[in-house]
C-alpha cells in the first residue's frame, strides 16, 4: 500500500505530458466551454488514471503552461474558479 501510495504521489506532481495544438480555453478541462467544479474533477480523474495527454482537452489543462499536466494545474484551477477570474 505504501508503494502504491508514494507512486501516486508522485504522478501527481511530474504530471503527464501533452501535445501542444489547442482548441480550448485554458481551465476548461471538460471542454463545456465554461470553468467550475466538473473541470477539476476532469482534470484530477485523468492526473490519476495518468490519461490527461490522451484528452482533446489536455492543453486546456495545463494551466501553469509548463508543459505538464499535475496537480499544481488543479491548485491553480480550483483558485481561478473560487476567484470567478478564469479565461483572462
């Protein structure tokens, strides 16, 4: 269970990679063309099934832009939803 539990952790913080061509606004994960609470459970669902560069969506979810998707994107999502200040 420990192992499993570090490795979690880990993908969570390296995050996973994406190509770089977008059709979405940053921050919205889901692709609905808005911001809320579904878009970080979108994003948080596939950091940990380690799918995010398989998602259409997946430059929408880089939200630091450091070309990885992990949960410093959450924690940057979950603060523009809270502010009301998400896309621009």
């Amino acid at each position: 269970m420990k192992y499993v539990k570090s490795c979690l952790i880990i993908t969570m913080f390296l995050g996973v990679g994406y190509s770089v061509d977008c059709d979405y606004d940053i921050g919205d994960a889901n692709g609905d063309g808005g911001w809320n609470v579904l878009d970080i459970v979108s994003l948080a669902n596939c950091i940990l099934a380690e799918n995010c560069g398989d998602s259409p969506t997946a430059c929408a979810m880089d939200l630091n832009g450091d070309t990885s998707i992990n949960v410093l994107d959450i924690v940057i999502l979950a603060n523009c939803i809270l502010a009301g200040n998400c896309g621009g």
